[in-house]
C-alpha cells in the first residue's frame, strides 16, 4: 500500500481552539527548551544529546511546579515534537540540512498525534482531551476501510486551521501503460517548453498579487509594534502569502497529474535550485516558478503510478546542443531564444530545443547506463564542455 495523506480545513468550536492554541504553545516551548539544552551541551561540552535523554528532561520539566501546564494538554504531540527535533539534528550531522531553527509563535505551529492520542469512527475525529469531534470540512472523502494512522493539526500564519489524516491508501493504482514519452525543460517566460514543441505559460502568481501584498506590507510597517491593529496588518499580508502559495499549489498539482497521466517516461535536468537562487537578478521568478516542488510533485507521482522519471545531469549542454547535428555552441545568452545551428543551418526554438535533447539524453540513459552523470556519476562517450568553454573529446 501507499502512504498518502489527505488534508482539510476545520473550523474548531472555542473551548477546542483554546486546548489546540495551547497544544501548539506547549510544543514549540518543548521544542525550543531542548534545542537550547542541545545547543548549550554541545557548545559548553561538546557533548550530544539524543531523543532519550530529552525525552527525560520532559518529564523533569514537568515535575516542576512553574511548568505544569505541560500536564494539561496531551503528552504525545511533546514528544512527538522531541522525536522531530532528533530528525532535524540527525540531518545536520549528515549534512543534509542547516542547523534547525527555533520555533516561532506568529509562524502557527503544527501538532502530530499518534494512535494513541486521537480516535476516529464513523467518519468523525476526535482528538485527546477533546470532548467533541472535530468540525472539518470534507471536500474529499477517505477511501473506505483506510484508518488514519497519524494526524497533524496546524495552524498557519493567517489564522486558518489545517488537519492532515496520513493513511496507507489502496486505491493507488499503477495506470494503464501508454507509448508516450516526454522531455521537460523548466523556465521562466514559459513554465516548462515539452519534445512535442507545447509551451506551458508561466502562471507568475506571486507577481499577479504583488502589488497587493506590497501595499499590505507598507500599512504593516505604519502600524506601532505590539498593538493589535499590527496582528490585524500582519495577519492580512499572512493571507495573500497563503492565496499565492494556494494557487501555486492548485497549479502544480494539476499540471503534474496530467503529465504523468498522459506520459510513461518523462525526462528532465536535475536542477541544483538553491544555487541557482543566488542569482539576484532571477531568485524571485525562480523562487515563483517553484522548479524544487514541481520535480517532488513529479517524483512521487510516477513512484505512485508506475511511471519513469528520468533525471539528467544539470552540467548536460542541453540548450547549447543542435538537437540535429549534435553541434555545441560556446554561448547562449539568456535572451536569445531562438538560434540556427552554424554548423548544419537547422533553426531551433531554444526551450523546445533543450527539451528535446533532454529526452534523447534521458532515453540513453535507459537503453545505454549512465551516460550524461543521471546520479553525479562521471560522464561517459558523452560530448561535453570543460569550465573553460572547451570541447572534449569522447572518453574511450
């Protein structure tokens, strides 16, 4: 089976929102009191400290007489918090993730609970220490016979209450087989350009309320620090964060269903995003883009149904390259988005150009091995450039 998760909103009763309110600030103390201890045993005696022994300091903390309305909401949301707070340090070690960060109250917050910590039946959730079910709205409904295994409540920065149910879903299926093959090349005036010459137009949602988030921004910054005419302000510009980040979401969602509906294999760069987000003058039409999210999205889709995805190396001159002679131009500025090849005379349209040499690469990498670095291994038989613009020949 496949684990999936379903998401909806609520709307909690009063008493409930003040019990969840409470939860959420019970766990990000929990949570930052022990990164705190971790970071000062670490830095006073480079010692590390693991989920056991915070799991005890849990239990110390709420002994103490200060700290008992720790004992007033339910225990395992806190060391669920804890068990999150060992995964985050367990990444940085491994070097797969920057150090973690404290948690922050206008941020919402978020409430994991296990079996043991809610009760589901007949359609209806109830939470620890809840006396009624909770009120959420279904706009799907579960697959029959699917128990939630864990639920996370969250509530996000414009006030609006999120419960997540993760269920291990048998109605994902494989889909039937079809012949159809697709290389993808991202961008930014167009959103993706596909080998079949179709261009998807980029949707730039963040740049359609810009304006609107802009003014909202400036009358956050008039307001004095600490009224509640500045929580009003603030919860506003949370709201347009929420509908651009809602439809950039809708967006993908749709986007990527269709193509993994429609292809068997689709082939794209393995796009290293956080470097290229360094760039001053394209980190907002990239960060817009959401290339990081459209790659998951895709991922997990063709895990789920049976599909290939194929990733080629970001070094692979896929734009440069003559989809017809096989020629590598030296530059390709980034306004030129039309070119003819001078060796051959072939006139390509850049994006539908890198597209179609994505597939010819990802399709080698099938039939052949490893040949364009798929997984940063080294590039074989396969016509590259030097980082000073020179050609190489073919490795033996």
């Amino acid at each position: 089976m496949t684990q999936r998760a379903y998401q909806y909103r609520f709307y909690p009763t009063p008493e409930q929102e003040q019990l969840l309110r409470q939860t959420l600030g019970c766990v990000r103390w929990v949570y930052n009191k022990a990164l705190h201890s971790i970071t000062e045993a670490w830095y006073s005696r480079q010692e590390r400290i693991d989920y056991k022994q915070t799991s005890e300091m849990l239990t110390d903390w709420k002994k103490q007489e200060d700290l008992q309305f720790l004992n007033d909401v339910s225990s395992v949301p806190l060391q669920q918090g804890l068990r999150n707070l060992q995964k985050a340090f367990t990444n940085f070690w491994a070097g797969r993730a920057k150090y973690p960060n404290f948690k922050k109250k206008r941020s919402g917050g978020t409430a994991e609970f296990t079996r043991s910590a809610f009760k589901w039946k007949d359609g209806q959730l109830w939470l620890a220490k809840c006396s009624q079910p909770l009120p959420i709205r279904w706009s799907r409904t579960i697959p029959a016979g699917c128990q939630p295994s864990t639920v996370t409540v969250r509530l996000g920065a414009s006030g609006r209450w999120f419960v997540s149910l993760l269920v291990d879903d048998h109605t994902v299926k494989p889909l039937p087989q079809v012949d159809k093959v697709i290389g993808i090349d991202a961008g930014i005036t167009s959103l993706m350009a596909t080998s079949d010459g179709e261009k998807i137009a980029n949707p730039k949602h963040f740049k359609r309320l810009r304006y609107k988030l802009r003014k909202a921004q400036k009358a956050l910054d008039r307001k004095v620090k600490g009224s509640s005419n500045r929580e009003k302000a603030r919860h506003k510009v949370a709201r347009i964060h929420a509908a651009i980040a809602d439809a950039r979401t809708d967006f993908l969602h749709k986007l990527t269903t269709r193509l993994v509906r429609e292809n068997q294999t689709i082939a794209i760069e393995d796009l290293a995003v956080k470097n290229m987000m360094k760039n001053r003058q394209l980190a907002q039409a990239i960060a817009d883009a959401s290339w990081s999210e459209l790659i998951r999205q895709l991922e997990y889709k063709c895990q789920w149904y049976s599909r290939t995805l194929v990733k080629i190396d970001r070094w692979f001159p896929s734009s440069k390259r003559c989809g017809n002679c096989g020629y590598i131009v030296d530059k390709l500025p980034l306004d030129v988005r039309e070119w003819d090849c001078p060796e051959c005379g072939t006139h390509h349209d850049r994006d539908i150009n890198a597209a179609q040499n994505i597939l010819a690469a990802g399709l080698a990498v099938l039939v052949c091995g490893a040949n364009v670095r798929p997984d940063r291994h080294e590039s074989e038989g396969q016509l590259r450039k030097t980082r000073k613009g020179r050609k190489q020949k073919p490795k033996s």
